[in-house]
C-alpha cells in the first residue's frame, strides 16, 4: 500500500527561509510577515482552458489523428493560492503550459474561453481594478536602447503614475525603486544594445520589471523572469522579487528550471506537465511527495531539475506514471484548508494604499473606481514625444546619414538635370526629372521600416497593461516622424529647384517644396503602415519596394491615363505617385502655359526625321502646313505647357487638390496604422 504523503499545510512558510521572515522590511511587517491572509488571497479553482486544434490535409499530417479537427486541453482543472508577501512559481517542460496559467490569472484570456473561478479575497475581479493593481511583465526586455537606466524607469512613472502624483514624489518612486532593484551602480547607464554597450542582461531584466511596478502592484505576474540569465543573475532577480512580494506584494511567475538557490526564494510551486497539475504546494514538500511516488530525489540533488527530468521522461515512456502523480496530488490539494482573507477586496486594497503599495491608488482609497489609463491622452503624447526625442538625439549619425542620403541624391539630380533648357528633349527630362525625384522619396522612405518595427514591439510590451492609449503613440509617433521630414525635404528641395532651372520663382519653390514634404509623409505613412501589419524587416522592404513599384508604373508617367486598361484603373487612381507627380508637372508647366517648348523644326528631334538636314525638315514643315491650312515656320510654337499637361492627361485635379490628395494619403495610412496597432495589441487569447 503506497505510504500517505504528508505535505506542508499550504499557509505554512518554507523552513529554507523562516529565518528570513522575521528580517523583513518594515512595510512587509504590515503584512504579518511573508504570507499574511489579512492581506490578499488569490485563488483559482479547476481552470480549465482548450484551444481547437487546426485540421491538416493527410500527406501534412504527423499523426493519423490530425486530419480530424479537435481540441488541445492546455489547462485541465489546475487550482492553487497565493498570498500577499508570496512568491507562486510555476514550473514545467516546454508546452506544458506555464505561460497559458500565468495568462489566464492575469486576465489574459477571454473569460467565456476559460473554464473555473479566479478570486482575489473572494471576490472576482473587474477588468480595469485588476489592472490598476497588478502588473504584468513579459518575457523580452524591450526597451529604447540609447535612454538610460533612470530615464526608462522616469517614462515610466510619467504614463502609469496619475497626474495628482507630483513630479517629485514620481523621482522619489523611481530613486526607491533603483534601490529596490538593486540599480544604483546603473541608473545612468543607457540600456545599450548590438551597437552599444550598455547594462547586463541580469539589470536589463530588472530594468525591465521596474517599469511595470512603477506603481507598486500588489499583484505581479512574471512569464520565465529568469530565463537567458547565466545562474547568478537569474539569482539575483529571485532576490529582487522577493524583496517585491516582502513589501506587501504577490509575486506569481512562470520558471523552467530553477537552481536549488533560487527555489529557496519560492514560498510555493505548481508544477505542470501537459496542462495538469504533477504537484503543488511548498517546495521542500517536493522531495517527499517524489519519494511517496516511488522516485526518490539523490541526495545532495536539486528536487525541481530531477522533476522536471522525471515527468519528461514519463510523459514520453510511461504516460500512467504521470496521471498517478496528478491523481496523487489532486487528493493531497483537496485535504488542505482554504486560506479565509480577513477583509473583502475593497477593504484590503485601501488598506494596502495607507500601508504605501499602489502609488497611483489615490482615487481607489477615496472609492472611486479605477480609470483606464492613469493620464489623459494629451500627457500620454507628451511623455511618449519626450522620449523619442532624447533616444533621437542619441543616435545623431541616424539623422544624419538621411541628410546625407538626400544630400547625394540631390547632387545627382542637380548635376544630371543641369540647367534644363524650354526645348522638346529638356521638356521630356523635366517630365522625367519629375518622376525620378519622386520616386527617389518613396523608395528612400523604406529605411525607417526597422526603427519602427522594433518601436512597435516596444508599444506592444508597454501597452498589455494599459501603460498608455494606442492613439497617444500614434499621435507621438506622426509628430516624431513629421520632424525629420521637414529637415529631409528642405536639404533637397534647395539642392535641386534652382540647380536644375524649374519654373515658377519663389512661388514656385514654396509649392514644390511643399509636395515634397507631402510626398515624405505620404510615403512615410505607407511605411509606418506596413511595419504596423507585418513584423519580419525583410517582408516589409520586399512588399513596400514592391508596391511603390506599381504605384509609379500606374502613376501615369509611363503610360497615360487614357491607355491603362480599365481593368487597372483603379490602381491608377489609388496610385501614391500620381498625384505627386501631377502636381509637380502642374506646378512646372502650369506657371506659364503660353511657354513654347517645341518651335518649327525642333517638333522632329527625337524622331526619325531629326537626323534629315534643316532645309528639308523645313520643307516638311511648310507640306505640314499646308495639307492643315496654316501657315508653320521655324517661329511657330508646336507645343506649349497646356499642350504638355493635355498630353499627360495631368490636368484634371489642379495642384492645390493634388497637393491635398497626397496629404489625405499620409494621414489616412496613420489612420490604418492605429487599427493594425490596436488589432495587434490584443493581449487576450480567444
């Protein structure tokens, strides 16, 4: 008969670390030491969670049982607690399901998709007071790479803190909490990245926690904290989230495999295999439960290492061996007591305000219920503008080598198209010189796309918990853009309008040098689009160079408007080189459209009669005449402005409307780029 495992009742604290406890920072006193249920008391019972499996065509298949559609039990009746000044960790292969718990408890996923009950104090909890007292940070250390240690924790403060906390008590929160994770010796080291060196991977992850518990949560949760860290970092950041739990907080984090120092920061342990739970409760109750099973820990060796070895082998050879364990401790779990919290919710959470947790819980205290964001949208764009600002001004070659870019491109323009000549060949180089420029700026406009891609996944890390409004980035990330573009259109407009003899005097120059700067943030806000739907750098260049490409083949430059066959015509008119190029063809030939570009004998060069001698190209001329009745010398003007906009069919919008078009354009593709933001932003599984 198998012996009866007596574990640790689930309130008691780990002996590995009762000497500590009594050692705990003042505020952690407040909460009765490490575990307190007068604090907070999350429980879950029997989450259950399946997703349907894809159907596969047979010669794709790897299993018969594929072809037919199914489902995939990720979580299958999983429950456990945690208490304030607790840290839960949950262990467990790859797959077995670690984030999908963390995900569901942190309301991560769609409630009508997740089966079983989530209280804190026995109450459930409301979308936006969970968010107002928890904190959720993702695996990646995203940050802007050129700001500083304080800078990333100052942003920080300035989005998730609310406007009623002054400026100064935001720099005390944020000097306390560079102590409190152990980064003074960094706070005025830069992040870094590949290019730059900046702080290790051990304070980059601490960096990374602090900017999601700028508001002191009371809950914390944590996908694999510890992973990609070498074993003395990753034991540093334990520390860290125990001091966090010690100061009145839960702490509840996804661990693949802990070493043997850091599951002695661990009060408790959930340890998954395929979705169901092998064991939970204290961590020195591990070693015992093993030996209870028939599967000793060796002496002197790590019990969650050999766990884990052990239920990977299982599930792979003797898949009964692990039902047994889950059966073993699913009667274990039944005979413990359920921790009865001393206040209902709303008590506890001003309880913990007056006590110094949640920085922004003012309005919370007073009862009113929690806001969306902490600031309206206008301090949101400040803040977010601000820091693109000073990672900008960091990275100055950035800047420059665009002006440089534009610098090169318009040396070539100017020195090829030099000092165009009113002849038929200087009137087609103008047309192409037109086209060329413009396509120039679009296919220029693609070097952003991996600044913005990797901006966008630094929104998406920010916003899973509603640091800041989607549109607030959006709002930021337009002026942000617009800045440099200014600077981009004038070093070439100067370098090349009066270089290359363009009509229109200053007029002229004003309005050219506006469609160019409209043509920028057209083109950049086609780019800030793709970059917001896509996600693979190479993917984005390929699609962008692909489709600027059949906007310039339909802008009507290569083939007028009146030959594309009707079944293309749309992309003519969706075409974001047409009406740039119209209206710098407008702008050009319009200025004086009694301009002659072609006189007499000129209306043959640049045909097979140009090479004739000019006697008989006039003897031509006059028979030319003379079958039309008109009298045609070597001073009759053949072609005009009016006549080159006629031909190329530009003469339908006019270039104010032109200009207009091109300006609509940028601001509707930003429009498009919110919405694949806001798609993507999603943080709940379906």
């Amino acid at each position: 008969m198998a012996k009866e495992v007596n574990l640790t009742p689930f309130n008691s604290p780990s002996p590995l670390l009762a000497h500590q406890y009594d050692h705990s920072p003042a505020p952690a006193a407040a909460y009765g030491g490490a575990a307190n249920p007068c604090g907070f008391v999350l429980t879950f019972t029997d989450l259950s969670y399946s997703v349907k499996r894809p159907k596969r065509f047979p010669f794709f298949r790897s299993d018969p049982e594929d072809v037919f559609p199914g489902t995939r039990m990720l979580l299958d009746s999983v429950s456990g607690e945690v208490r304030t000044g607790e840290i839960l960790a949950v262990l467990g292969a790859s797959g077995s399901g670690k984030t999908t718990l963390i995900d569901a408890l942190a309301n991560r996923i769609e409630r009508a998709s997740l089966r079983g009950t989530i209280a804190v104090n026995g109450e459930r909890l409301e979308g936006r007071l969970l968010r107002a007292i928890s904190a959720y940070v993702m695996q990646d250390d995203l940050m802007f790479p050129m700001l500083t240690v304080e800078e990333t924790l100052m942003f920080a403060a300035e989005v998730r803190l609310p406007r009623s906390v002054s400026k100064f008590k935001k720099k005390e929160r944020v000097q306390a909490l560079i102590d409190q994770l152990d980064l003074r010796s960094a706070a005025k080291t830069i992040i870094g990245d590949e290019g730059h060196r900046g702080v290790s991977g051990g304070e980059r992850r601490r960096v990374s926690i602090g900017s999601d518990i700028v508001h002191d949560p009371v809950l914390l949760f944590l996908d694999e904290p510890t992973s990609g860290l070498d074993s003395t970092s990753a034991f540093i950041v334990a520390q860290v989230l125990q001091r966090i739990a010690r100061s009145g907080s839960m702490v509840i984090m996804s661990v693949h495999q802990p070493s043997y120092r850091i599951l002695g920061l661990i009060d408790r342990l959930i340890f998954l295999s395929r979705g169901q739970t092998v064991y939970s409760g204290p961590p020195h109750g591990l070693t015992e439960f093993l030996a209870a099973a028939g599967s000793p820990v060796p002496e002197g060796g790590n019990p969650a290492e050999f766990a884990l070895d052990l239920v990977c082998e299982m599930e792979d050879t003797t898949p009964d061996g692990v039902r047994r364990l889950v059966a073993s401790n699913s009667l274990n779990h039944h005979a413990r007591p359920a921790a009865v919290p001393c206040f209902p919710l709303q008590e506890a959470v001003r309880n913990s305000i007056a006590n110094g947790k949640l920085v922004s819980g003012e309005m919370m205290y007073r009862g009113v219920a929690p806001a969306s964001y902490a600031n309206p949208i206008w301090v949101e764009v400040l803040a977010i503008t601000k820091r693109a600002l000073l990672n900008m001004s960091r990275t100055p070659e950035i800047m420059a080598f665009r002006i440089a870019d534009m610098v090169v491109t318009g040396f070539l323009l100017a020195t090829i198209f030099w000092r165009l000549r009113d002849t038929p060949e200087a009137m087609r180089e103008r047309i192409s010189f037109i086209a060329i420029t413009i396509t120039a700026i679009f296919f220029t406009s693609a070097d952003t796309l991996a600044v913005f891609i990797q901006e966008k996944y630094i929104y998406l890390r920010e916003t899973a918990f509603n640091a800041y409004r989607c549109s607030s980035y959006v709002l930021s990330n337009a002026v942000i853009t617009f800045l440099p573009l200014v600077i981009l259109a004038i070093t070439l407009v100067s370098i090349i309008y009066f270089a290359v003899g363009l009509a229109g005097g200053i007029d002229g120059f004003v309005f050219f040098f506006l469609t160019i700067l409209a043509t920028f943030w057209a083109a950049s806000g086609f780019v800030t689009f793709i970059s917001g739907v896509l996600s693979h750098v190479v993917l984005c260049y390929t699609i962008s160079a692909a489709v600027f490409s059949y906007f310039l083949l339909l802008s009507g430059f290569f083939i007028n408007r009146n030959r594309i066959p009707s079944y293309w015509i749309w992309l003519h008119y969706i075409s974001l080189v047409k009406y740039p190029y119209e209206a710098l063809m407008t702008n050009e030939f319009s200025y004086d459209l009694s301009k002659c570009f072609s006189r007499g004998v000129q209306m043959f060069d640049g045909t097979l009669m140009g090479s004739l001698p000019t006697a008989r190209k006039e003897e031509v001329l006059a028979a030319i005449g003379q079958a039309l009745g008109m009298n045609i010398g070597n001073d009759t003007c053949i072609i005009t402005g009016s006549d080159v906009l006629q031909w190329q069919r530009v003469d339908q919008l006019g270039k104010w409307n032109s200009l207009s078009v091109i300006v609509a354009w940028g601001f509707f593709f930003r429009l498009l780029f919110y919405f694949s933001l806001l798609w993507g932003s999603r943080s709940k599984r379906e």
